[in-house]
C-alpha cells in the first residue's frame, strides 16, 4: 500500500511538469533544502515569505514545494494546498520584496495547486532573471489548515510569516503583515535556474557541519555557500557552478535520528535530496560523524559506517554521479553530552583510513585534515572552532569551502588528488658587493674626474625594495679623507649609467623595486672630481660608505 501511495502521488506531480528549457539551456538547482518530518505543526491560512539565497544565477527560475511528510501526523488527507506563490529578490535583509521584481509563479497555468502527501510539484518556468548569489524571496499562500507542515528546520536564515488567518499577502513587495520571524524553511525545498547546458550543479549531502550549524546566521556562511561563492567568482562559466546545500542536524549514514526536526538516514534520502535536483554532476558526502558520536560506543560499528558509504556511492555512480567522499573532522572533547570518547575516535580515524584507501568513489575531500589542529590532530584547531569543539565557526567553514579544489577548474580530472602542494619562501633581503672600488693614484695639479665601478647585487623577497647608499661618518660627510684631510669636491654615484648624485650623510637612492627580485646585478659608479690647484696630502683617500637594501612591506 506504501509503494501504491507514493506512486499516485508522483503522477499527480507530473500533471503540471514545467515545460523543457530552451536549447542550448538546462536546468540547474541552485539552491535547496533536505526535506524534515518532524514540525508537529499545521499552518492554518496564512502567508509564509522565506528568504533564500541562490548559488548559480540564471534567465528563468522555477521553484519545487514539497508535501513529502504531509502525512507523518495524519489530518484528513494529508494534501497540500498552495493559493498564491510569487517570488523576487529580497530588499537588503527585510521582509521587503524589490517591487519590479515581484513575479507570480504558475503551476500548469494556474495560480495554486494541490500536493498529495508523501509528493512534490514543479513550478512552471517563471520569467525573472536571477544573478549569482543573490537572494531570493519566496511567498507562499496556504489557504486553509495545512497538513503536517514538511520543513527544514535549522536555516540559518531568517524569513518571515503573517500571523494564522493573516490571509494572502504574497503579492504584495511591502513587509506589512509580516510580523513573525521563522528561522526555518516551509515546502520550499529547491530552486532551479535556467542556464548554459554546460553548467552543473554539486550536492553536498551531510549533517549539522554542512547545514552550517554554528557559523553566522543570516550571513551565509556555510561552507556550501563560500564554496558557490568561490566556484562562481574563479570566472569559469562551464563546469559545477551551482551547490545545493543538503545538510541535516544529526544526520547519520544508515540511521534514522530523532532530533533536530526529523532525521531520515542519509542513504534513506538520496532520491529526494539528491537525485531529484536538476544538473547534478557531482555529489560530496560528508556524513557519519553522528553514526559515531551519537551512539553508546558499544554499539558503533565501523562496518555498518563504511557500508553505509559504500552504497550512497554505488546509489550515486548507477544514477551516473561523480562521488567524493569527505572525511571525518576532528571532535576531541566535544562539548554535547556523552559524543566523545577516545574510543569513538578511534573508530573515526578507522572510518577516515578506509575513506582515504577504499576504491569506491571518484575523489576525496579532507575535512580532517583542513580542519584538524597540527599540534594536537584529535582536536580542531582553536582558530576554526565554534566552542563546542565538534562545529566550526566562519573561519573552519571557508577552511572546509578551500578543501574542495578540483571543481574550480573544468579540465581537471575529478580524482585528481584534493590536495595543496606548496611550498613556504622565507623572509629574505640579501645584498652582495664586489670587490671594493678603487678611484687610482689622485694625481696632484691634474684637474680630473677619477672614475670606479662596483658590482651590487639584490635578492628580496618582499613586496617592495630600495637600494641606497649613505656615508655614516661624522667627518666630512660625503667627502673621501686622509687623516685631517679632506677632498674639496663631495663623493657621487650614479646606477646603472644613470645621472649622478653626491653621497652623503641622509641615503642615496640607488634603485627600487616594485615587487620581489633575485640576484639582480645594479652596476654603480662612484666619481671623485679633483681640481688642478687642489693640495693633495700623501696617503689614501678613502670613506667606508653603507649600501642598504631596505623594504616597507616584507
């Protein structure tokens, strides 16, 4: 009888399929939410306006609102009915709609459309161009008393309702009527975009780390989004561009998880969450911490984990996805209650050596080594972590984001190895001189200009460099001596046949650099004027000058 509901359900759904993308277009999802049971809550004729934030943008959009769980607490029968859905770009961070973008959306032509438990239905496309990164607002009208509402419960994002019996308020752009603040998302489970057919999507499917529990709310920062802000910003305008977050608190690779609003098992929810989005091409799995820290540690089983990941893998690879698998970050001492032992890390670290040796996926990702401490490898590094010691703040969110590398670049091969290699140049100003300039025998009633060349040469590392030269000497600054004696004319030096400057006690410059160098050779020439009635003393004329390559910016 279940596989008889669900199937009637789908060919309800598709009575009012959209219509095909234009050619040399496809659709793509650009954004979506996993689908949760457990809101023990009916939402009786009001007006849900929930904000979005979009990764790929595109010419069209349609929207995708799901009744998957109208029946997990049974009233009457279970459908949902939709009045009114428009759908706009967000005013700044109000419940504010920008009016010339306010766009009503249609279901098989007509306004409103009813979804039967355990189903969901397809917008037709809707003429409203959408830019990367935008956010969206989304208005949805539910007349009546709805079934058990299908939500998705840790947002991260605020959005807003009217009040029960508020009435339809979705095609108005104003905030009137909008007086509660909801912190999750309602039917709404995925948006998609009309684009290049050369455009995919990635789906990252995960737990409470890749729903972004903990990083700032209403600024976007899960890693899901730092990773579409970046792919969208390296100028590719092919290859996996849209990323659709996935992410359920608690969520486990074969059990089901009473918290958090409902936790279907990630291998329970690859055909809703996974392969029902448009232009998926790739998948991450980031899952099975929770199997792990969850449970008593005598009933963790690190088989039951890796089998569980072994067939997401072959679910996605039959369904022609590439598949990476993360590995599993760092939870020493984590704050929640009875989740850390050493005993469960052990079994982590068992699960992360089969992730990093097994021949079942395309790549890896690794969130352990992006995230893990390299004092202290158990623990996550103390500039990554939230506090609770299992979550990570902003700064562990764009660590997790910078891990995933082979989809900036198209060409590249996806098991290519998702590593950094690099290496560290050091802080380094280095100045090497010839052999020291000699000027000649001074010969005395000889007026002349004694000439004498000298070999500098620079090696720096900083971003900007100059070479000078000063005489330190109290004595005469800037004039050769002999004992008491000092030569009438100042000292000068030109660089690289350049035009000539006296030496003297502040620096004279000799050359600059605007960026690093190394081993430059600057040829100098130090001239010394004599005149022909000029007394000369019997000895060496001679300074000990100071060459300087100095910088503002190491």
């Amino acid at each position: 009888m279940r596989f008889l509901k669900y199937a009637a359900a789908a060919l309800a759904a598709a009575a009012v399929m959209p219509a095909p993308a234009s050619a040399g277009t496809h659709w793509v999802t650009t954004w979506g939410a996993s689908t949760q049971p457990d809101s023990r809550r009916t939402l009786t004729e009001l007006t849900i306006r929930q904000v979005v934030h979009i990764s790929v943008g595109g010419e069209r959009v349609r929207l995708r609102i799901s009744n998957a769980f109208g029946g997990y607490a049974p009233t009457g029968d279970n459908a949902l009915r939709v009045g009114s859905v428009y759908v706009g770009r967000q005013v700044g961070t109000t419940a504010g709609v920008v009016p010339e973008t306010q766009t009503r959306v249609t279901f098989g032509g007509r306004p409103g459309v009813r979804v039967a438990a355990g189903s969901d239905v397809v917008s037709d496309p809707i003429p409203l161009a959408v830019a990367d990164g935008e956010n969206l607002a989304v208005s949805i009208y539910v007349p009546g008393t709805t079934p058990n509402a299908s939500y998705h419960s840790g947002a991260r994002q605020r959005s807003y309702m009217t009040p029960a019996n508020g009435g339809d308020r979705s095609a108005q752009a104003d905030a009137t009527g909008f007086t509660s603040i909801t912190n999750s998302w309602w039917f709404l489970d995925a948006v998609s975009v009309e684009t290049s057919d050369q455009v995919g999507a990635v789906v990252a499917l995960g737990d409470s780390i890749t729903e972004g529990a903990n990083s700032t709310a209403n600024t976007n920062r899960r890693w899901p989004d730092l990773l579409a802000a970046r792919l969208n910003a390296v100028g590719n305008r092919v290859g996996v561009r849209g990323v659709v977050n996935e992410g359920i608190s608690g969520n486990a690779v074969t059990k089901d998880f009473n918290c958090c609003g409902g936790n279907p098992s990630g291998l329970s929810r690859l055909d809703r969450d996974v392969l029902s989005h448009d232009g998926v091409t790739a998948v991450i799995v980031a899952l099975g911490i929770n199997d792990i820290g969850n449970y008593p540690n005598e009933t963790v089983d690190v088989a039951d984990i890796t089998d569980g990941l072994r067939q997401i893998a072959d679910r996605l690879h039959r369904a022609d996805k590439q598949v990476l698998m993360a590995t599993l970050t760092p939870f020493a001492v984590a704050t929640l209650p009875g989740y850390y032992s050493l005993e469960k890390d052990a079994k982590r670290m068992a699960v992360n050596a089969f992730i990093r040796n097994a021949p079942y996926w395309d790549g890896i990702v690794d969130f352990e080594r992006a995230l893990a401490d390299p004092a202290d490898p158990l623990r996550m590094l103390p500039a990554y972590d939230s506090g609770d010691h299992l979550h990570p703040n902003d700064a562990g969110m764009q660590a997790l984001a910078d891990a995933v590398t082979w989809l900036d670049d198209p060409s590249l091969p996806i098991d290519a190895p998702a590593t950094t290699v690099g290496g560290t140049v050091p802080a380094t100003l280095a100045l090497t001189l010839g052999p020291a300039p000699s000027l000649g025998a001074l010969i005395p009633g000889v007026a002349n200009e004694y000439r004498a060349p000298l070999t500098a040469t620079a090696t720096s590392t900083a971003a900007d460099a100059r070479l000078t030269v000063h005489d330190p000497s109290p004595v005469a600054p800037g004039r050769l001596v002999n004992g008491a004696f000092a030569l009438a004319a100042p000292l000068r030096v030109a660089a690289e046949n350049g035009p000539s400057a006296p030496v003297g006690a502040a620096p004279t410059t000799l050359a600059t650099y605007a960026g690093p160098v190394t081993a430059d050779p600057v040829e100098l020439t130090f001239t010394q004027a004599v005149g022909a009635t000029e007394p000369l003393r019997t000895g060496t004329y001679a300074k000990a000058l100071v060459m300087t390559l100095s910088t503002t910016s190491p």
